[in-house]
C-alpha cells in the first residue's frame, strides 16, 4: 500500500469514529486497544490531524495506561506527559529541563537525585499539562485487540505509517515543536519510537477496519 494513500485513509477512519476526551469515562472504553490522539488546532486537509497512537502492555490495562498518560499527575510514569513537560520547560528555557528527565521512582534512584529533584515544582508543570491535555486532546480507540503481539505490531506499522507520509504536516504555533529531541519537533507526532518501522500492509490494514467494525 502506498504510505500517503494508506494515512489518508487512516485520517478519514479514524475521523469518523466517535471520540473520547478528558477526564475519561471509564465505561465507554475497551480493555485492550490502540488510542489515535488528536489535537486542537492539528489539522489534516479538513479533518483533525494524528498526532500520536499508543497503547499497552498487559492484558486488560488499556485504561490504567490512559490514566496514567491524561490523568494521574506524575511524568515518570508516562512518557507522554513527560513529553509535554518538556516543551513547556523549552518553551521557558527553565533549567530544570535537566532534571525534569531524572529517574526519581526506585529507592536508588531517589536517594541518587533526592537533592535535585523538586516535586513541588514540578507540580506546577503537571497542572500545566493535566490542563493542556483536557483543553486540546482527544481519542479514538480501536477495540478488543487482545492479542498483545499483534497489538504492539498494529501500533508500530500505524506510528510508522502517518510518520513516513509526505502530506501531514504540524501547525507553525505546535507545541511539539518546542521539544528538545529533533525526532518530535522536527516531526509530527508525539511518538519517538517506531518511526522508521515498516508501514501498515494492506492485510493489517484490512484487519484493523474489521475490528473497528466489530
């Protein structure tokens, strides 16, 4: 399938699939899938732009992972909000970007950066991003994958799929592009892994519709 063709399709799936937002509604969701997230003001032609996919690992951890990434305040357990952070933190040219990546959740770890790391200063960071994501993002799900090989496989192809197009673009005021790591700002998602995979092939393509119709 042709990369250009196959996210163009994608956007108008995805587009048309009822969509979720923040804070969550527990009930609405599956307990395995792949979230597409959307941002405010990211646009595709005339639809809303990628600008991330993820998903989990476990069985039945799908909602636990969303938390965690849109609603618990705590970077170092999300790589997104983690991500986030760090724009902000750009953005300000705020020295404490370098501390901010610190690991600060085993006992080691802790007692290595107890005096560097300021957890009520980086509650105002969290505030900002907990109040970001409720303004700007929102989610379709693909649901029931409970296979967790080919969920991670589905999630790689699509990550590579919208990354390697040539006909999605971020906005010029997209905070991504405050990032310090080129593979964000100089790209289009929240995503740093899987970028350079192999794209979705028409049979995964094929399969993914099915479970969306599901």
């Amino acid at each position: 399938m042709d990369v250009n063709q196959t996210s163009e399709q994608l956007h108008h799936i995805f587009n048309s699939l009822p969509r979720h937002s923040f804070p969550l509604n527990k009930n609405s969701l599956t307990s395995n899938g792949i979230y597409i997230l959307f941002e405010s003001a990211e646009k595709y032609n005339s639809s809303d732009r990628i600008v991330r996919i993820g998903t989990h690992t476990g069985n039945g951890r799908f909602v636990k992972r969303l938390q965690d990434h849109f609603e618990k305040e705590n970077q170092r357990n999300s790589i997104f909000r983690k991500h986030i952070g760090r724009c902000f933190l750009n953005k300000v040219n705020d020295p404490y970007l370098t501390v901010w990546d610190l690991p600060f959740k085993k006992v080691e770890d802790k007692k290595r950066n107890k005096d560097k790391v300021n957890l009520v200063y980086e509650k105002k960071y969290e505030l900002m991003i907990t109040e970001y994501i409720q303004k700007n993002l929102s989610f379709v799900v693909i649901p029931n994958l409970n296979e967790e090989i080919k969920r991670l496989e589905f999630e790689s192809s699509l990550i590579a799929t919208i990354a390697q197009d040539s006909i999605s673009f971020p906005s010029e005021n997209w905070l991504g592009k405050f990032h310090p790591d080129s593979a964000i700002s100089n790209g289009k998602l929240w995503n740093v892994q899987h970028l350079n995979d192999i794209p979705l092939r028409l049979e995964q393509f094929q399969k993914i519709n099915t479970f969306i119709r599901e």
